[in-house]
C-alpha cells in the first residue's frame, strides 16, 4: 500500500502533532486519550481476548488510571512493546505511562531517567520441579538441570544463587516460556525458573498441575511497578495516586459496586476522603475530586483487579503471598489520602 | 491374423502405446519400484508414513475439538488439536484491533486489491490498459480507505492495524514499492556515471549490511530520538519505509545479476539504432533481465513476506503476535501448537501463491533461454 498518501498523512500528522513536554497530564486531557505502554502478551497481565480488547491485571491499571484522568476507563490506547523497547517507548513519547510487568531497579530509575510509582506486584524468581523427584527445597537442587530463559535477570539470578549455595547445575537455555514448558514437560530439564507468578501461569496450563510443585525458596526481588518519565512531576502525582487510591480502596472495602453508595454516605472520614465527598484531593493532583471514585468503577479496587485476572479462582490461581495488604499479612502498604 | 487391413503407404493410423507403457501403472513401476533400490525405499516411506500419519491425522483432524470455549472444555472433549481456539479468536486474527464496525473498509480493500492485481498479473484480462490505471491508483485508494480522515471517513489509528491485515499491509507495500526501487538502484548501481554508481552502491551496501530487526528497532526507537520531541511519526509508515528499503536493496542486486548475464552486444545494438539510454533499458534491457530475474525476484518477495513478522520485536502485532498476545489469555494458555501451524498454514498459502505464479510467469515468457 500507499506510501506516497501515508508519507502525506505523516507529514500531516508530524505537523499537528503537540510537542511533548513536561505537562503530560494536560497533553493527556487535551488529547482525550492515555497511551499506556503494555507488554505484547503475558499471562495473566497483558492479552487480549476474542474482540481484540486488551485484559488483564496491567491493563486495568491503565484503565482505572484512564478512568481518573480522563473519565472514562476506556480512554486507552495501548502500546504493545517488548523488553526491549519498553522504556524508548516511554522516553520517545509514543507511551505516557508505563505498566509493563517492570521491576523496579535503581539503574533503571537512575540511568534510564524513569521516575517509578510505586510497586502493583511483587514478584520474585522460583523453582518449579516435578513432585516425583521428592524435592522439597532449593538447597537439595545440587546437579540439577535447570530450564532458564537466556539474557534474563533470572539467568544471572540462578548462577547468583546456586555459586552462593555452593551448588552446581547444569542450565538447558531456552528462549520462550512455551520452549521452557515443552522441555520441562518432556524431562529434559528437572528445574523450570523464572518469576514465581509466570511459574504458576505455566503449571496451570500442564494437564496435571497437581504432580508439580513451587518449591518454597523465592531467590530473588522482582517488584514490579509502573513508571513515567523523569521530570513530569504533576504527572508522576497523579499516576502514583491512582495506583495508591486502589490500595487504599482495598483496605478500606470500596468495591466496584459499593462505591457509589459508599460516596453519597461515607461511612468514615477515610473513605470520605478517597471517594471525594470530603476536602479536594483530587485537585490537588491536577484531576477533580471524584477521580478515585471512577478509577475503583473503573475495574475495582486492587483486590477486584487481582482476583479477576490473577487469583484463587483464575486460571492462573495464584495466591496473594506478599501482594496481600499489610494488615492482612502481605507487604501492600499505600501512604494514606489525606 | 484374417482381420488385418491393409493402409495406403503413410496412412496407417497411429496406434496407442502399449498397456503397461502408460498411465499410472507405468509411473508408479518408474518411480517407485523400478529397481531394488527404489523398491526399498518406497516400502520404507510407506512403512514410516504408517508410523506417522495416524499420530499426525488423530492429532490435527480426528481427536481435534471445533467447539469449546476454553482450553481445558478441549481438554475434555478430546485428545487433539484445539481448533476452537483458532475459530474463537478467528477475527482478531484476521482485523487485529480494527474496530469492528468499520471491518467494511479493509474488506472492500481487500477485494480492491485483488481487483487491482489481476490486470498486473494477467495480460489478458479484458480491458486492462484501464486496469492497469486503477491499480497505479490502488495505493492511495487503499490508504484512504484504511486510515481514513478525509471524505468523511472516521480515522483509524494504525496502531490498531493487526493480524493479517498487518501482515498483508506490510507484505504487499513492500513488494509493490521496493520493486520499481530495486530497479531504480540496479540501474544506477549499474550506471556510468559515478555521482550516481556511488551513491547506490553505498546505500545498498549500507542495507545490505544491516539485519532487518535493526532498521526496525531504528524505525522504532532511534527515529524518536532524531525528531523533534513528541513528532509523531507514525510508526506503521516508518516501519513500511524500512522494510521496503530493506527489501529494495536486496532487489537490486537481483536484477543487477541479470543485467550482467545480458551480453554487451545487446547493449552495442541498442546503441546502434540510435536508441536512447531510457529507450535502451525500457525497450532492449530491462525486457530480457527481467525475465532472467523472476526466480530471484520472487525469492525476494517471499523473504520480504515472511520477514514481515519481525515487527514483533518493535511492539506491532502481526498475525504471529496477535496469536501469541492470544494465547496469553489464561483461558486458552498453553495451546501454542495450534496458533503456529495456523500461521504457518496462513504463510505457506500466501508463498505458495506466489511460487506458482511466478512458475506460470516464467513458462509464458521463456523464449530460448530454458534448456
């Protein structure tokens, strides 16, 4: 096709097109669209499903956020990138907001000028052994065969760990989750390692999930967290207390459903306040004051958007472990809207 | 011997040959039992296709499911292929993200560009001197159609461009445009003129000697760096423009291979009748190194064509990605056998289709040069 008319509409296009900078919250008003910068396909976090509509657990925060700033959840545009384009992507504009299974690290906050919101998930690298091996910890996976994805994290994770055990094995690269699946299946590796969540997403899919065990050791910190850009500081605020604000509506039971009730009569100043029937918050950060409100009718609270896409009752069934509130024994803790 | 007949001398009619000289008794004793060696070999690919073959028909055909609604329904139902995965996700496959109620517009273009092919393709298509303008004008129709934004057609962003229609979108720009391109740089690569010679020898070195994945991480990534900040080139056009150049240099160097195999005294004769250096290549050269190029040519097309799914690595969701943004819905996880023989279904129908017409293309042009 038409690269002549193309180029023409390019032109056109390069011409109208505003000039990023660091107002990418009024960028983003203006243009009544979020561009959210998703991975290509992850179980569970990003994929989509018979319609071509975007699901899972990254992009409901892209919608809740969507739902707060513009208001409506489904004022998204994703960007689909892969690990290795994610954070041009971001830096070059083409994306305003980072959601993209990332795990937070200081080189990538320093060096890569991202400034990160906050944590959505905690992850972090495991074993995966069959239940016939009569494994049950990591310590006793001395000589073992182990499935790892080449060029990872999780590559440099394993060595880290087996040299510090004092352990030797014997790595099966492979590129692909699917690659590592089939191998693992077949027995040419003992081991599959990668992050805990994807493990589990991995199992869920053998027809016996039962004959294979997560073996308890997590090896390594893979907190992942959106980001934006360094330097928009009023648009870092009011992403970062989008994702917060679901946090919180977690804590203080705001559902999805309840919300609007639980606005017209707050039953405490807390929920007051997050739902905007008290002070102005959400001016504060550049929206209006019912943007937690919409974000949490958006796809629910942090727990909704966990359970829907990740939970007990998913596909997938992972429990919350870590990624439970603090009062509930995980690490979850957002600083209160107030 | 008392029903034989007599023939005036040279009129005896042809007789048929005999029984076990034609028809498919004769082919199969030729090829397939005609010495020991052969007969061995036949009994042993029977023998193995018989080890295969039920595996392979059970998997894909007998034991596969049609209808379900996830991957562990197929799982019940039967031991085989999931086909209902393919049907289930069929449009998204297909459209990738364009919205649903504007599907009309790549449909008709669809049916436009077979409508603009067959002129291009067969000569003797009724009234193709105006076909052939139509499809001079189908690029730009197509764009209209498919972007939109002008005649009162709603714009379609081509980030939602996906599935097949990106694969044919890619595809078919980058054969159309980097042949005419290729042709153009041959010419100059091949030319007297040094300004010229230099030029296209530099930049068909220079894209030869870079992989693709890196002109599109360049489209991708350095690009935005090199614009002005926040211009927003549209990442479909970019990508479209480094494939077809990639794709151009490649085509250069097949046709400047036939231009070489042309003897100089074509070029002596050209000279002679007093042609000029357009009215050479046009009439005399490019004809005959053309024709010496298809199977080159065609090579390169189809390269191009399946090279189309490396867009992947630049976040653009071909017919590949889209099956494997797919089957990372939890529903159908796992079922990465079915969208790969899919693709590879989808990709062989389009390269074969191409391998034959160019097969018909060669026998209607081969005039003395085929053995």
């Amino acid at each position: 096709m038409k690269l002549k008319s193309i180029l023409v509409a390019g032109a056109a296009l390069a011409m109208t097109a505003t000039v990023a900078n660091a107002a990418t919250l009024e960028d983003v008003k203006a243009s009544g669209e979020l561009n959210c910068i998703v991975t290509t396909g992850l179980v569970g976090f990003a994929y989509t499903d018979a319609n071509g509509r975007w699901n899972g657990f990254d992009v409901d925060f892209c919608r809740a956020t969507a739902a707060a700033v513009l208001g409506d959840g489904d004022k998204v545009k994703f960007v689909p990138t892969t690990g290795k384009t994610r954070f041009t992507a971001l830096s070059s504009g083409e994306g305003d907001l980072l959601y993209r299974n990332t795990t937070v690290t200081m080189s990538r906050d320093a060096d890569l000028k991202l400034t990160f919101l906050g944590v959505n998930y905690y992850d972090g690298q495991g074993f995966m052994v069959n239940k016939a091996l009569g494994v049950t910890s990591a310590k006793q996976l001395n000589g073992a065969s182990v499935c790892i994805q080449t060029g990872t994290t999780t590559e440099l994770n394993l060595a880290d760990y087996f040299r510090a055990q004092g352990m030797s094995y014997e790595p099966v690269p492979i590129e692909t989750n699917e690659e590592a699946r089939t191998n693992y299946l077949s027995g040419r590796c003992d081991v599959y390692t990668t992050d805990a969540s994807g493990l589990a997403a991995t199992r869920a899919t053998f027809e016996n999930p039962k004959d294979h065990i997560l073996l308890p050791e997590i090896i390594s910190k893979e907190p992942l967290g959106p980001a934006v850009r360094q330097g928009d500081d009023a648009w870092a605020d009011a992403t970062r207390w989008v994702l917060n604000a679901l946090i919180e509506a977690e804590e203080y039971g705001i559902t999805a459903a309840n919300a609007d009730e639980m606005a017209a009569n707050p039953p405490n100043p807390n929920i007051a306040r997050i739902l905007g029937a008290e002070g102005n918050y959400g001016e504060m950060i550049g929206l209006d004051n019912q943007w937690a409100l919409r974000a949490i009718k958006a796809g629910g609270n942090y727990g909704e958007i966990f359970d829907r896409n990740l939970g007990p009752n998913t596909e997938i069934g992972l429990e919350r472990g870590l990624n439970a509130l603090w009062s509930n024994g995980g690490i979850l803790y957002a600083p209160p809207i107030r | 011997m008392s029903d034989a007949k007599s023939y005036e001398p040279g009129h005896h009619p042809s007789l048929p040959p005999p029984k076990n000289l034609v028809g498919w008794q004769r082919w199969v004793w030729d090829n397939l039992f005609g010495t020991v060696t052969n007969t061995i070999l036949t009994l042993l690919s029977i023998y193995l296709l018989y080890l295969i073959l039920p595996g392979i028909l059970d998997y894909f055909i007998f034991d596969a499911v049609v209808n379900a609604s996830s991957r562990a329904e197929c799982a019940e139902l039967g031991s085989g292929a999931c086909w209902a995965f393919i049907g289930d996700r069929f449009s998204v496959f297909i459209y990738g993200f364009y919205p649903d109620e504007l599907r009309w517009r790549p449909n008709l273009t669809f049916i436009l560009l077979i409508l603009a092919l067959i002129p291009v393709l067969y000569d003797n298509t009724p009234f193709r001197k105006y076909g052939l303008y139509f499809s001079l004008a189908f690029p730009i129709i197509a764009a209209i159609l498919m972007v939109g934004g002008v005649f009162g057609l709603e714009q379609v962003d081509t980030r939602l461009f996906g599935g097949v229609l990106l694969t044919i979108v890619i595809g078919v720009t980058g054969i159309t445009f980097s042949l005419p391109l290729g042709i153009i740089l041959a010419l100059g690569r091949y030319s007297n003129l040094p300004a010229i010679k230099v030029v296209c020898t530099v930049f068909i070195e220079f894209i030869r000697g870079v992989p693709l994945i890196t002109l599109l991480f360049v489209a991708s990534t350095m690009l935005s760096y090199f614009l002005p900040p926040g211009t927003n080139f549209d990442l479909l056009l970019r990508v479209l423009i480094m494939v077809t150049l990639f794709a151009s240099a490649y085509m250069a160097e097949v046709i400047r291979g036939g231009l070489q195999s042309l003897p100089k005294g074509q070029f002596e004769a050209a000279d002679a009748m007093g042609l000029k250096y357009w009215q050479t290549m046009r009439l005399i050269i490019l004809p005959q190194a053309l024709k010496i190029s298809i199977p080159g040519i065609v090579n390169t097309f189809i390269g191009l064509y399946k090279d189309t799914t490396l867009v992947i690595v630049i976040g653009m969701l071909d017919v590949l990605g889209v099956a494997k943004s797919a089957v990372s819905d939890p529903v159908w996880n796992g079922l990465s056998v079915e969208i790969y023989v899919f693709v590879a279904a989808f990709f062989f129908v389009c390269c074969f289709g191409m391998s034959r017409y160019s097969m018909y293309l060669e026998n209607k042009l081969h005039t003395g040069h085929k053995r």
